[in-house]
C-alpha cells in the first residue's frame, strides 16, 4: 500500500496526545520496524522514571516526527524459498534425498501419491514460515528410540535477483529464520482456522502497522511490570510485627502501611526514620517511667491478684498429687489391692473345698466366680415367675439352654448359695473397691512443668522468695507427674510389688502455697487503702507506651522501612501500568481498521468467493479488536445460532472458503511474498479445480513465489497448463516411497507413468527388458510371461504417446479440454509411412497384452531377439519422428512457458 499523506498527519496528531514514552516507541517503530529488547529496556526506563521509581541512565525520549515516517519500514524485503532438504530425524522422512528445489519465478509443483511423505515436508513448511497452524515436529514416531532434534537444511533468498542465496541447517528446536515468515502456507489445518475461528489480520497498512505494533509493545513492558507487581502484592502481604499499642503515634503511623493508602498519604522514609530513633536520654525517660509505674498501688495490686491466683490454682494440682500418688496413697493402693488379692484367694478355696467332687476342678477361680454371677443375675432377670435361686428353679440352664435334671438342679442350688455366702460376697466387694481406685489413677491427669511455670512467672517476679518457692513448687510437681506415670504403668501390668520399691516424693509445698495465699491477700487489702493519683498515673502510662513502641521500632525499623518503600514501589508500578494500558490503542486501530482496511479485505473476499463459485454462501466479514490485535472472522449469515460454520458447509465448501479467506488475505501483503499451498483441492469437483489453477497461476504472475504440494493428478495438469497460458515457468518435484520407512523420496525417474514423457518410457523399457534378459529370460519358461506382458504393455502405451507427443505435437492431450492449435506448426505425421509401422507395431504389442487370447493361439512367449526387435522398432520410429518435428521447431514452444530458475 502507498503512503498516505493525511494518514501520517492524522497519526502525528494522535500521537502528540500519547506519553512520550509512546511517541518515543512509535520513532522507534517507524525507524526500525520492530521493537528490540534494548528498545524494551529503554522504554521501561522511561515509563519508571515518568512514574517517579528509582531509575539511572534515562534515555531522553525523542518524539515522532514526519521525518520518521516512510514507507520502507512497514515493507519487508521479499523471501524466496529455494530449497528444502535434506532432512534429518522428521517422520519417517528419508535422510539421503536430494533437496526439494524450488522456481523463484514462477509455480512448483510437487507431487506425490497419498503416503509418499508430502505432510512431512509441509510440515517442515509450516514450521519454517507463517502458517495458522504451525503444529510440531517429530521424529519417527513409531521408533522407540527418539533421537536429537530434526535438522533441516535450507536455502533461500532475501531481496533482489542480485542478491546472494543463503544457505543454513536448521534445528528443529530453534528458532527460525524471521525472513521465511514472509512466506505464508496454507493446509488442512490451517483451513479449520479459516473456516471456525476467529484470527488476527496478519497484514496491515504503515499506519495500522505501527499502531499494532505499539500495542504489542504495550503488552510486552505490562507483563513485566504486572510481575514485578505479583511480587510487590506478596511482600506487601506478609504481616508485620505486631505488639505496638493502640492510640501512640508509632501505632497510628504503621496503621497506614496497608495496600488501602494512598501514595500521598503514605508515610516518608525520613518521618518513619526519625520516630525510630533511639538515645541514651529516651532509654533513661522509660526507664523512670517503668520504676514509677511499678511502684503503683494499683500495679502492685494487680501483680499480687495475678500472682494468688495462680497460687490457688496450683494448689488444685499439689492436692490432686498427694491425694492419689502422695506415699499415703500409694500405700492405700497397695493395701487394697492386696486385700483384694487376699479374699479372692480365700473365696476360691472356699469354692474348692465345697465342689471337690465335682467333674471340673477348676470351679472356684475368679473367672469361674464372675461368669456363675453373671448367668445367676441373668436367671433372676428372665426367670421373675420362679422362686429364689432362679439359677436352679428356672427349669432351663441360662448357659446350655438345656433342662435341669435333679442332679443339676442340686449343682445349681449349691452354686448359688457359694456366690450368696460371705467369703465370695466379701471377694466381689475388695476387688470393685480396689477396681475403683484403679481406674480413678488411671484417669488422672496433673499439668506439665512447663505450663506450671507459666503460671507461677508472675508470682516467681514478685521477689527472690517467691523466685525461690516457685522453683519447690515446680519441682514438687514435675516428680510427682513422673510418679503418676510410674503408677499407673504398675497399675496396666499388674506389677504391684513395684509399689513398694517407689522413690519418694519431695515434701508437699501445700503449706506453703496456703501461707502465701494468706500473705498476698494481705498486701492486696493494704494496697486497696493506699490513695494515688489517678491522672499522674494515666499520662505515665501514655508516655510508657510511646517509648516503649518507639524503643521497639528502632528495632525493627529495617521492617517497617522496607514494608513502606514496597508499597510506593507497588503504587508506582501501578502508575506504570496505567501508561500501558491498551483501551486507546485499539480504539485508535479499529476506527482506522474500519475506515481503510476491513472495506478493502470484504472487497477481496468477495472476489475471491466469485472466482471459486461460492456466491450461494451468505457470509458476512466481521471485525473487531482483541486487546493490541486486529481480529477477523466470516460468518454464514443463519437464521439459526451456529457454533461452528464446518456444522454446516460440506467438505468442499469448506475448502474453498478456506481457500477463498487465504487469497484474500494476500491482498494486504506489501511485497509478492511467496505462498506454499498444500492439497488445495481436496473435495472440490472440476470447475472449482480449475478456478483454484487460475488463481494460483494468477498469483505466480504478479510474482508471487507459489509452491503447491498436491496428490491430484489432474490438477497437476491443469495447473501446468495455466502456467504455460500465463506465460510463466514451472518447475516440477516428483516425491514417492518405498516402504520400509523410505518415504520422501525425491527421484524425477519414479514419477507417475502417465506424466513420464517418451525418452524417459523407452528408457524404462530398455532397463526392463535388459533385467530380463539378465534374469536368464526362458520363452518357454511360463514364469516370465507377467514380465513380458508387463514390457508390450508399456512399448503399447509408449505408441500411444508417440502418436500424441511427437506427431501431433500434442495438440490435442489428455487432461487437457483445449486443442492446442498453435501446435500444429510442428505436427509431423505423414499417413503413408507412418499408419503401417504404427499398425505393425499396436499389432505385435497387442498380441501379447492389452487383448484377452483366443483359445486356439499357440502359448508360446516371444524370443528374445523378437522382444528386442520390437523395442527397437518402436524407437527407431521415435527417433525418425522426433527428427522431423525438430526441423520444424523454430524456437522454444509458446506453450511451454519461460524456463524455470532455479538457485
């Protein structure tokens, strides 16, 4: 696009309401093109310092100016691609093939049947240059051993004829060369994009160009500062130390360190400096105030009623102690566990004694005792109709569910009066007293050592006495939690002799803990009477309260400094933000976009979709801005909500709307920058084939670079023919396999049958028929017979083309719909000697293939020298022919277009 007077005015007045900063960038942009890191860093530097943060070696912003804008920075240099190749470690790519080699002026055909390795090339492609979806690439997936990096050698130009090639290796995992981005592909994938998405408009006027540009850079210095703001957010977030008294000016100024200030209302360094600041006369001030705030009647009184209180609370524990592990208790325990032991043992001698002859001689024991009061106490539940003992008058035996005879109706009645005698009655009591001091141990808990020192620190502070009764008082306590635990260990093991190899406990500090409650219960009611000063008292407490917080922030100034600065830092930051936000930026693009280029690309669009036979689509271009980027979409024109315009369009629409945005698109290219287009006429019937060549062959004579990879054979011809009617070059790739991971192979000589001309069939035919020959060809050998019909079909199909090719000079072609009058210049036949030989010669091939034999005809194979003859029949007439139509040919044919050139 031309430069734009008015547009450069209307630009320069926009700008002047910019930050410098900005104006600064746009000079940049419009000098260089492109924003650098050190532009970046430059910038920053500039919006730091209008922001008011800490920054040395500001660069002086210079504004834009007219003498900045000129077309030469919105137009790249045309790229031409000039090969491609070898190729290492993509797909299954073979890594010894020739290179790709590309026509500079004009169209480059590369064909290749389906799995031949076209995709991966493509994909190399879309690596290498603009493509809307570049996708990855790999290394042979179905190796297990995936290897370094692909590598690709390739070679291209920038710039003029005159310029050098320049050739390079390039690392998958590289970036590639910025120059091969001028270069755009189409494919299958990128089609979904045309076709789905929304995406951005790629190719801008100078103007616009700047401006997008300008917001990317926007974008670029935001996301910087947005991170050095996240970590502003979370220093600032951490809390600060705590402990400063409510209502002193130390307490009011850090009150203000919080996200919620204003930078204003922030306090300075200086004023935070001088509040901290510490002297020997501050220390000595407090210190007169402490002594005079301890010596306080109502201080005292409050120490004094801490202090008794922890006392009374302690003594709970001591008396917890000695009640149930003291020595007396202990001994206590011990008794009754042995009372316990004792009449158990004297219940089940008893028991013995009365039941000695009966059948089990443990009856007796203690678990025999509490199973026969359970089932008796069960009896006497059920049993309520029947006279005491239930357990032998019941009738039924609770634990067997059996009937009682008389026998042991007897047993049960004995049984029962054990249980209801003394000596068992006397047992059962001695075991649930000794049971309940067990379990009332067992439950006990006493305070640590730690949270009994805890509690007696006020008291400890009142003098060294207390000190010193605190320290007995601690002491008493922790041996008698060791203690504690030692019982009641003894107690879940049954070892009770241990009970009486204990260490004894140190004397009870009860007394102790009683005298001093009775003491500071005293001073507490003396204190009460003693008259003070209530007002005196109150502003020593203020003045006790800002020194102490000013004592504790000399200490922590380093904290509360930092804390501030990070919060200026972040205010400043936010400052920094705002001079990067966009809203004006696209505002500015759409109003220009809407105004000069979306009228220009639905023009184009229009065109294209005519070309292509689309008109019966309703579409609609819509626009829009997308922060820095200008974005695109085509939408079918539904009376229904659609997700997706692929939900509707079938495959052959699709593609040549894809097709139709792509070409479009290209409109607002500044140079003929090359297109690499892959499989352009999947799905499409005939006509749209055709529009597609016409278009493509239209693109390669504005001089655009145009290289299409295609598996349509018929295409291929017809755009080789648009090529030859728009009278430019085009240059011919042929890719195929081999299996066995030998794809991509570049061989011109395994090209399709159809599309090899006569020198190269007779070629062919003479290496076959050697290799037959070398073979140790038998004619009466039936197992040659498929090779020998394989060799008269091609010598069949070669006639065939001869007469095509060389005698009618191909004026009239297959593929082809028109008859290439001006050929016939150089058509060669002569009827009279020509219909014999060619008659003979479709005869004796037809004779061995092309025709299903009669039943009759002798199955004999052809000799060799036969075979031979007939080979060099045909090529002697191909030679004869071509001679004649060489002397008629003046100069390179019309229709064979300029030459392709190659670098």
């Amino acid at each position: 696009m031309g430069s734009d007077p008015m547009a450069f005015e209307q630009l320069l007045e926009w700008t002047a309401n910019r930050p410098e900063w900005q104006q600064d960038a746009l000079r940049r942009l419009a000098q260089s093109g492109d924003l650098t890191d050190n532009d970046l860093l430059e910038l920053r530097l500039q919006i730091e310092n209008s922001a008011g943060l800490p920054v040395e070696n500001v660069p002086a912003p210079v504004p834009l100016a007219a003498g900045h804008l000129s077309e030469a920075a919105s137009n790249q240099p045309k790229t031409v691609l000039a090969s491609l190749g070898p190729v290492q470690r993509v797909d299954r790519l073979a890594g010894d093939q020739p290179p790709l080699r590309f026509a500079v002026n004009g169209v480059t055909l590369i064909y290749g049947a389906n799995a031949s390795g076209k995709s991966g090339y493509c994909r190399i492609t879309k690596q290498l240059c603009r493509s809307l979806s570049p996708g990855e690439l790999r290394g042979n997936v179905y190796d297990e051993n995936q290897g370094e990096a692909p590598e690709i050698a390739v070679a291209f130009r920038v710039g003029d004829d005159d310029q050098p090639k320049q050739d390079m290796i390039w690392a998958g995992d590289a970036q590639p060369p910025a120059e091969l981005a001028r270069i755009s592909v189409f494919d299958t994938a990128s089609a979904r994009v045309y076709v789905d998405k929304k995406r951005k408009i790629e190719f801008l006027p100078y103007e616009l160009d700047l401006l997008n540009k300008l917001g990317l850079g926007c974008r670029a210095l935001d996301q910087g500062f947005r991170e050095r703001e996240a970590t502003a957010n979370a220093a600032v977030n951490t809390p600060l130390p705590t402990g400063y008294t409510e209502g002193t000016t130390v307490h009011a100024v850090i009150a203000k360190l919080v996200t919620t200030t204003a930078l204003d209302q922030l306090p300075s360094e200086q004023e935070l400096r001088a509040l901290g600041s510490w002297t020997e006369e501050k220390q000595a001030e407090l210190d007169r105030v402490a002594e005079t705030l301890s010596n306080d009647p109502a201080a005292l009184m409050r120490l004094r009623t801490t202090a008794k209180q922890a006392l009374e609370t302690i003594k709970e524990e001591v008396s917890k102690a000695v009640n149930n592990v003291g020595d007396p208790a202990i001994l206590d325990i011990r008794s009754k566990q042995q009372d316990a032991q004792t009449k158990a043992t004297a219940a089940e001698a008893a028991a013995k004694d009365m039941f000695r002859d009966q059948p089990i001689p443990e009856l007796g024991s203690e678990v025999w005792r509490q199973m026969l009061i359970y089932a008796r106490d069960f009896a006497t539940s059920v049993f309520t109709d029947k006279d005491p003992p239930q357990l032998a008058t019941g009738g039924i035996c609770v634990l067997c569910q059996q009937e009682l005879d008389e026998e042991a109706v007897q047993r049960m009645t004995a049984f029962d009066s054990y249980i209801a005698g003394r000596a068992a009655e006397e047992s059962a009591a001695a075991a649930r007293i000794f049971e309940d001091l067990r379990g009332t141990v067992l439950a006990l808990t006493l305070r640590g050592k730690r949270e009994i020192d805890t509690l007696l620190a006020g008291y400890a502070d009142l003098s060294d006495a207390t000190k010193q009764n605190a320290t007995v008082i601690s002491a008493f306590i922790e041996k008698a939690g060791e203690r504690l635990e030692t019982v009641k260990r003894i107690l879940r093991e049954s070892t009770y002799d241990e009970l009486d190899t204990l260490e004894p406990l140190p004397a009870s500090p009860a007394q102790l803990i009683d005298d001093d409650i009775v003491r500071l219960e005293q001073e507490i009611a003396q204190l009460e009477d003693v008259e003070r000063d209530e007002n005196a008292i109150a502003k020593l407490r203020v003045r006790h309260a800002e020194l102490s917080d000013q004592k504790r922030l000399s200490e922590e100034i380093e904290i509360i400094v930092e804390r501030r600065n990070k919060l200026e830092e972040r205010h400043r930051l936010g400052t920094c933000r705002s001079e990067c936000r966009l809203t004006a930026i696209p505002r500015r693009i759409t109003d220009r976009r809407r105004e000069i280029l979306t009228p220009a690309l639905k023009t184009a669009l229009d065109n294209e979709l005519k070309t292509l036979r689309l008109t019966h689509i309703p579409l609609n271009l819509a626009d829009r801005g997308d922060a820095a980027e200008s974005v695109v979409e085509v939408a079918l024109t539904a009376q229904q909500r659609i997700a997706n315009n692929s939900d509707v369009l079938s495959e052959g629409e699709q593609r040549a709307l894809a097709l139709a945005c792509f070409l479009a698109e290209l409109g607002e290219l500044g140079h003929n920058h090359g297109i690499i287009v892959d499989d352009p006429v999947s799905s499409l019937d005939h006509t749209r084939m055709q529009a597609v060549a016409e278009r493509l062959a239209e693109e390669a004579a504005k001089g655009r670079q145009v290289i299409v990879f295609t598996h349509n054979i018929l295409f291929h011809h017809m755009l080789r023919t648009e090529t030859r009617r728009a009278r430019i070059a085009c240059h011919n790739e042929w890719m195929s396999s081999l299996g066995n991971d030998q794809f991509g192979i570049i061989d011109d000589s395994r090209k399709p049958r159809q599309m090899k001309s006569v020198p190269e069939r007779l070629q062919e035919i003479d290496r076959d028929l050697q290799a037959l020959i070398d073979a140790g060809y038998d004619h009466a050998d039936e197992k040659f017979r498929s090779p020998v019909v394989g060799l008269y079909t091609q010598m069949r199909d070669t006639w065939e083309r001869v007469v095509e090719d060389i005698l009618f000079n191909r004026v009239v072609q297959r593929f082809r719909p028109e008859i290439m009058t001006q050929r016939l210049g150089e058509a060669c036949i002569n009827p009279e000697s020509d219909y014999p030989v060619i008659f003979e010669g479709m005869k004796r091939c037809s004779h061995y293939s092309g025709h299903d034999p009669a039943e009759d005809l002798p199955p004999e194979l052809p000799e060799p020298e036969h075979i031979r003859g007939d080979f060099d029949e045909l090529k002697g007439f191909f030679d004869a022919a071509n001679e004649r139509r060489r002397k008629l040919r003046k100069a390179r044919a019309y229709e064979e277009g300029p030459e392709p050139v190659l670098l």
